[in-house]
C-alpha cells in the first residue's frame, strides 16, 4: 500500500466523530462512546479489519431498525457463578461491555463467573472485552459466534463462523498477555477489507465457491475462508459455536443471520464471557511476579536464525497502539470517503484530524 493511499489519524477525533454520528441515530451518548471506542481501539491495536471501517454497515444496520439503539438486557437465569443474558438485540459492543462489567463484580465474591448471551450483535473484538478484567487483576475471557463463513474441515459449504476468542492475563511489570484470534486463518474482516481496498490476500486465507484456493478477496468472500491449523481451528470454532450458541440458548452457524447480507432480519449473534478471580486461587502479586518471570524467560530463549525478538501474544498490538497514540491511526482513503459520506448522510461535519508527523 502506497503513502498516497492512506492519511494518519488522531484517535481521538476520529472517536468523536463516530460518537456523534452514532448519536444521530438515536444511540445514548454513553453507549455511543463504547461502540466508537472499541472501533478505534481495534485501529490502534493494528486491528484494522474490526476497526472504523466497520462504521457504516453499523449505521446502516441502526438506520434500518435492524438493532435496538437503546441497549436493554435480561439476565434469565443466574447463580454465583453463571449468568445467561438476553440481549434483547442491543449493539453487540454495547452488551459486551456492561456483562463483563457484572459479571467482574460477581467474580469479586464467587471467584468465576461464565456468561451466555444470546440475541445479540457484532461485537467487534474480542479482546476489548477481555482486557476489560486486567483494571481489576483478574483473567477475562471472550468468544462469540457468528454466520456461516467457514466450511467445516474437509468440507466446501460455510457452515461455522470465524468465532473469535480471546483471553487477556495481568502481569505485573511487564506488558498484559492478550491472546485475541479467529479460529479461521485470517478474520473475515480482512477479507471485507482487502475487497473495499482493491487488494490481493494471500493464498491459504480462504477458498472459492468450488473449493479452490484463491487470491481475489471478492471471490472470497463468496466461498469460504479456511480454518486455522486445519482440524484444529475447526474444532475450536464448533467449540465456541456450542458455547456461545447452543449454550446460551441461541442459534448457531447457518441460523444466524449475515451482517452484511441480511437487511431483514436481527443478526441473533451469541457470545461467551467469562472472569477469573485471582486472588480467590493464589494472592495477586505472586501470580503477576511469576507471569512476569515466565515472560522474561520467553524474551530470553535462544532464537531462531531470522528472529530479532520473540513476542508475546498481544505484545505486537501494544507495541502498535503506542505509535499510532503518538502517530496518528493510518487510514485507507477509500475507508475515510466512507466516513466523509455517513457525514454528508447525518449533517455531522468531518472533523477527524490528520496528524502531521513532518
């Protein structure tokens, strides 16, 4: 990708403005900030595919009635350690956040606490959820499910969604290991992204309709992106899939409805949270000073011919999210002439502000 092809962009203003073209749609300026805000979070992360390119199929979706703007949940069914949620079609990062808010004050007295939540939302990133229990120096969990876009292993037909998951532990000094992927070999979203973008992706990302392996991100799109490690990634997306689906008492697969397809219909995602409560095992400061320790010892091993540095997971993201907080978040233009047209769509003017690093 050339210079000329994107602009850099201060997180900030470009959280705003999300802000207040949610509002338009009728989103309470709360709720409006936590969608922009794991938007953005997922652009300074390096996330780019779940980031604020996302933005006007989420409008479209609020536009058409599809998803409740104002966020309402029942909690049907609780104990110390589990709850299930109802979303009641709320905005999946809207749900997200305020579940793992209760279900981290519940971890405070059980010591775990799982969450099914069924008719939801998108939710974006799975780690935004997750890191949510790190303030709190606990473990937090996050998977959800989603339409079919990947043909069970050996197969050619999408029946399995990429089903993210995510698992963010605390440490003490060094940086938070935050474990965040698709169970396929690339999201989706960088699919959607590669075709807004006029972009090849790599050969192994996916297939085409007749079970072909291609590189043409619009065929893609309309075959099947593949599982990671073969049997494996498609194991654990049936995982998540029984987990956050039939667990929670939702649907699954093929029964769920296509964010990008679908303009009939609420989406019914499902998700799956879930806390730990350290200290209720081991004291706090013991387990961070032991992680660290691990991590040292990780940064330390001998390595590889062509390797400068061993990273742990999450370590890359935070690395990015601190240049682009100084930088500004590299924007794609034809990503900006989105946001620029749900600006002249709202009568919100573009206020996003280009940062300038010469």
């Amino acid at each position: 990708m050339s210079n000329e092809q994107v602009l850099n962009i201060d997180s900030e203003s470009l959280r705003d403005y999300c802000i207040k073209l949610l509002n338009k749609e009728g989103v309470p300026e709360e709720e409006a900030f936590y969608m922009a805000d794991s938007l953005v979070v997922a652009n300074l992360r390096g996330v780019d595919s779940h980031g604020v390119s996302r933005m006007p199929i989420y409008m479209k979706r609020l536009r058409e009635g599809l998803v409740n703007r104002k966020c309402s949940f029942e909690v049907q069914n609780e104990a110390p350690g589990s709850m299930l949620v109802d979303a009641q079609n709320s905005l999946g990062p809207v749900v997200g956040v305020k579940v793992m808010e209760r279900a981290i004050e519940k971890a405070k007295e059980s010591g775990s606490v799982m969450v099914g939540v069924k008719n939801s939302n998108h939710y974006g990133t799975a780690s935004y959820f997750s890191m949510l229990a790190l303030k709190e120096n606990m473990i937090g969990i996050s998977a959800s499910n989603a339409p079919s876009t990947m043909a069970p292993w050996g197969g050619i037909k999408p029946f399995l969604g990429t089903n993210p998951f995510s698992f963010a532990i605390p440490t003490g000094n060094e940086k938070p290991i935050v474990i965040d992927m698709a169970t396929s070999v690339v999201a989706r979203g960088k699919i959607i992204l590669a075709a807004k973008n006029g972009q090849k992706i790599p050969e192994g990302w996916a297939i085409n309709k007749e079970g072909e392996v291609t590189t043409d991100a619009e065929e893609a799109l309309v075959g099947s992106v593949l599982p990671f490690a073969g049997p494996k990634g498609y194991a654990i997306s049936l995982l998540i899939d029984i987990l956050a689906g039939i667990l929670s008492g939702g649907p699954y697969g093929p029964h769920i409805n296509n964010l990008y397809e679908n303009f009939k219909d609420p989406q019914c995602v499902g998700h799956f949270f879930g806390v730990i409560n350290i200290e209720k095992f081991i004291p706090v400061e013991n387990f961070k000073s032991m992680v660290d320790r691990m991590i040292r010892e990780i940064k330390g091993a001998p390595k590889g011919k062509n390797t400068k540095e061993i990273f742990l997971p999450g370590e890359i993201e935070y690395n990015i999210q601190t240049k682009r907080l100084q930088e500004g978040i590299p924007i794609t233009i034809p990503v900006l002439d989105d946001l620029k047209e749900l600006g002249e769509i709202y009568s919100v003017p573009f206020t996003v502000k280009v940062v300038n690093n010469g």
